[in-house]
C-alpha cells in the first residue's frame, strides 16, 4: 500500500504547481508557462537519483529500444499535456480547470483495460461513469445549446494526454526492472531531461521573447520547477508500484486541495455545479480504488 502515500503526496505538489501555472499564464505565452514545469525539473531529479545511489547503490540500468520510445512518448505526451492545460486556464478558472483536466482519470482506466491489460471490475467501472459525469457537469453551461465544444476538446485532449503519460511511464518503470524505487527514479531523470533539452531549445528558438520573460522570473519559474519535480515523483513511484488506472483516481483528490487553494489563495468562486462535480470526482475515485 506504499503507493497510496506516494499518490496522497504528488496530489498535494501537483495542486500548488498548478496555482502557480496559472497565476504565470496571466504574464507569459503558453509555451513559456509549459515550459517552466520542466526548465529546472531535470537537475532536481538527478539530485534524487544520485542520492538514491549514493545511500545504496544497485546496478545501472539498461536501455533498451521498447524503453527508450516509452520515455520519449510519455515526454512529449506530457508537453503536450501541459500546454493544453494552460490553454484551459485561460479559458475557465484555476478550480474547474484543474476538474476538467481530472478526465484523465477516466481515460487512463479505459485505455489501460483496452490495451495495457489493466481490467476493472464492476465497482470500478461505476467509478469510471460517475467520474465522467462530474467531467460532463463542470464542462457544461447552464444551458446545453451554450455549451463551448472548444473548451470541451481542450479539456479532453489534455486529459487524454496525461492519461498516455502515466500509462507509458509505468510501461517504462516496469521494463527496467531495477529495485523500488530506482526504476522511478530514472524514469523520471529522463522524461525530464528530455522535456526541459527539447521543448527548451525549441522556446529559445520559436520564442526568444518568451525565453527571456522567464529569465526575468526565475524565483518563480524555479518553484513551479521544484513543485512539478516532486509532483512527477510521486506520480512515477506510485505508478511503478500500482496499475496507472488506481493512482490516478486516487488521485483526483487533488482536486480537494485545489478547491482549498482556489478559494483560499486565488479567491475565486465556484459555481454549485462546479462544487458538484468536484464531488463527484472524487466519489469516483474512490469508488474505482476500493474496486
């Protein structure tokens, strides 16, 4: 049951570095604000390895093909992710923005019982409907014929992007094969490595604008860094320990503290519907974790 404290953890980190998204996609383009998730990310987690190595050392990983295409498509599938959040967070609010992002969950447990051998019971799959009925109730206006397909598919493709994430870290995690947590720990140094090198150098060369407004913010671009680091820490030693599908309905609980952060912090207000679905969602999650 280690995962469920590792979940609980990066549920927590991930709240706050999505505060902190938000408040910097107001002064800077989405790209620049994707980016400053990953820009100071990759050294953080080489420090965690290192220090893992450093207080018992195990034998050095093997890459091999399979792995590698599961690093760099869980990498840009996280790219992609993010930005498409950001997007969402100039659309609706931090609190219904982090919601409707929580489609993830769902997506994450369909696509791992169609095509990663991760089945669901009947119990789960309840917490599945409920989930996407909290989706549905905090993407919808008032009134249906009002209803913004644009936010919907932002909304959708992040959450399917996030979903491929988590799945293809596990996959990953799991081909290394090294002891708890190392497996984790080194795929999180790489999807990092790969995101902060990549999708920095392209920021520098399409938007030189963008890359010297972060410069010019580095306290805060550094503490989304930070957040996001050990955010995707317990994401990653979660995963490496239990199905993608259970952690990440578990961990939909984030949504308690971004519904603390959002009205505490950034003193936005929140609709009855909106509250419902944030309920609701985390209803689900229950629901699919005691399946």
């Amino acid at each position: 049951m280690l995962w469920i404290p590792f979940t609980l953890f990066a549920a927590f980190m991930q709240a706050w570095r999505n505060a902190f998204q938000n408040q910097l996609s107001r002064e800077v383009s989405t790209a620049g604000v994707t980016l400053a998730r990953f820009l100071y990310a990759a050294p953080v987690a080489g420090c965690y390895l290192l220090a893992l190595y450093a207080y018992e050392p195990v034998a050095l990983p093997v890459f091999s093909g399979s792995f590698t295409l599961y690093i760099l498509s869980a990498a840009l599938a996280q790219v992609i992710a993010t930005a498409l959040m950001v997007v969402l967070f100039r659309k609706r609010n931090y609190a219904v923005g982090v919601g409707m992002v929580k489609s993830e969950a769902v997506l994450a447990a369909i696509l791992g019982a169609l095509f990663f051998s991760a089945p669901l019971t009947g119990l789960a799959w309840f917490g599945v409907l409920v989930g996407a009925l909290a989706f549905w109730l905090m993407t919808n206006p008032e009134k249906l014929r009002d209803m913004s397909w644009d936010t919907l598919m932002v909304g959708l493709g992040s959450g399917l992007a996030f979903a491929l994430t988590t799945l293809w870290v596990r996959e990953a995690s799991l081909e290394l094969g090294l002891p708890f947590p190392y497996s984790a720990a080194w795929v999180l140094f790489l999807v990092l490595l790969c995101q902060g090198v990549l999708f920095g150098a392209w920021v520098l060369l399409r938007e030189p604008h963008t890359w010297q407004a972060l410069q010019l913010r580095k306290g805060r671009v550094l503490t989304i860094s930070v957040f996001s680091c050990l955010g995707s820490l317990g994401w990653f030693t979660a995963m490496s320990l239990e199905t993608a599908a259970l952690v990440k309905t578990l961990g939909q609980v984030e949504v308690l503290f971004t519904l603390m952060i959002s009205a505490g912090w950034l003193k936005e207000r929140l609709t009855i519907r909106d509250l419902l679905g944030l309920v609701l969602i985390v209803a689900g999650a229950i629901c699919v974790v005691l399946a």
